[in-house]
C-alpha cells in the first residue's frame, strides 16, 4: 500500500484500492486510544511486544482502530504476513494523513492530492512510521482490506488470510533502524500468538500482487530485517 512507487491500476500510487468486500459488513471502530510515545525505540533496543490473544490488541500500543475492515471467512486463521510501505500523500512523509485514510475520516478537500484517496475504504492491521512508532488499525484476528487483488502460491484473495503491516515510506527512501526493530518485535509478537504463522510465510506486497504493486521496495533489505528477526527469537 505503499505511494509514489510507480505502481497501475488504483487510484492512489500504491494504495491498494481494496474496498469493502461484497457481502459482508464494515467492522465497528472502537474507541481510539492515543499514546504517540508508545512503539518508539532506538535501533537495537525495541522491547518486547505483547498481542492480547482474545482481542487481537497489542498491549501498551497506540491504537486508532478503523471501520474498514470484516470478519474473516469461517475456519480461516492468519497464515501470512504482508509487508507494505506507504507514503501520504505520495513521497511525503509525516502527517496525519494515514491516520484518517485508514479511519475513514479522509475528506475529499482535505489536501489537494488526496481527492482520490478520500474515496478508498483500506485498511492494514499496522503501521510503523520512521521512528518505529507502531500503530494499530485493525485487530490481527480480523480481515484487513490491504492487500487488493492478490496472490501467494497459487491462493488468491490474501486478505483472508494474511496480516497486513505497513512501513511508512517509498520504494526509493531507505528504511530506517527504529522501523526495522519495531518490525521485527511486532512480527516476533505475531508468530508468538498464531501458530498459523511461519517466517517462511512472510512476503512484500510486490510478492503477492507483481506487476500492479512493487512495495515495499528495493530499498527494503530483506536480509537485514530477517536477521534480526531471527536474533531476538
């Protein structure tokens, strides 16, 4: 879901234009809690992360949890996790602008290039911005819109089935420290809690939607970030 990468067929660069499922209803947000110091972290020094199970909550996390999102489908579990990146409005960073697309509250007039964006109904079920400050949208035992029409071996509708993280950034912008540790805690916290999962389940939006979507880009350094991962199991 991520802006300015170059990406067809939506209306906003990379974002993925996944709107509201045919058949089932929006999920109700509930009441938005804000710690903006909550999720941050040097590079090397993310804490430990908790997901309350019942919930699908992290603990101790900023949380501004969105409409657009529904139940998966019955028997389905969490078995893969999608990184995206994101920018807005495109290749711009910082700014609220995240926050209200995902919570629905985007108003047409409210930047000049965000008239599109304001039609979107997406979601992802995180976001980690340049500072490693995580924020929550949707809970990880339900379906967030994020990743569109999509694909992973040989299954299509991946938001079903997968966990939608994005990092605030373009394809051309290097990720920073913080976002690779709050990354890796978050996805460490998520194998912890879903069995389903697997770190050889984990896949860029470019991954599970080539051609149309190409974050989270080159300069995500897939290496880097499993080592890490790796390092704190």
């Amino acid at each position: 879901m991520t802006e300015s990468s170059g990406t067809t067929n939506s209306p906003g660069a990379n974002c993925n234009g996944d709107s509201r499922p045919e058949g089932r209803g929006a999920g109700t947000a509930p009441s938005i809690g804000n710690d903006p110091r909550a999720g941050g972290g040097q590079a090397g020094s993310r804490p430990s992360l908790h997901i309350e199970p019942a919930t699908g909550l992290l603990t101790g996390t900023r949380q501004v949890l969105s409409p657009h999102f529904d139940a998966r489908p019955k028997d389905v579990a969490p078995d893969l996790i999608v990184v995206h990146g994101i920018t807005l409005p495109p290749g711009e960073l910082g700014g609220p602008w995240i926050d209200r697309l995902f919570a629905g509250d985007l108003r047409p007039d409210s930047h000049p290039a965000l008239r599109e964006h304001a039609k979107l109904r997406v979601s992802a079920h995180a976001v980690i911005r340049r500072d490693g400050t995580i924020t929550q949208y949707v809970p990880f035992g339900m379906r967030a819109w994020h990743a569109g029409q999509s694909e992973y071996q040989g299954r299509s509708g991946c938001n079903d089935f997968s966990i939608g993280i994005e990092l605030e950034g373009t394809d051309v912008i290097p990720y920073t420290d913080p976002q690779y540790d709050s990354l890796a805690a978050l996805v460490r916290a998520l194998l912890a809690t879903y069995p389903t999962l697997s770190p050889a389940r984990i896949a860029g939006h470019s991954d599970v939607a080539p051609g149309r979507k190409t974050d989270p880009g080159p300069v995500f350094d897939w290496q880097r970030w499993r080592k890490l991962l790796d390092a704190g199991r």
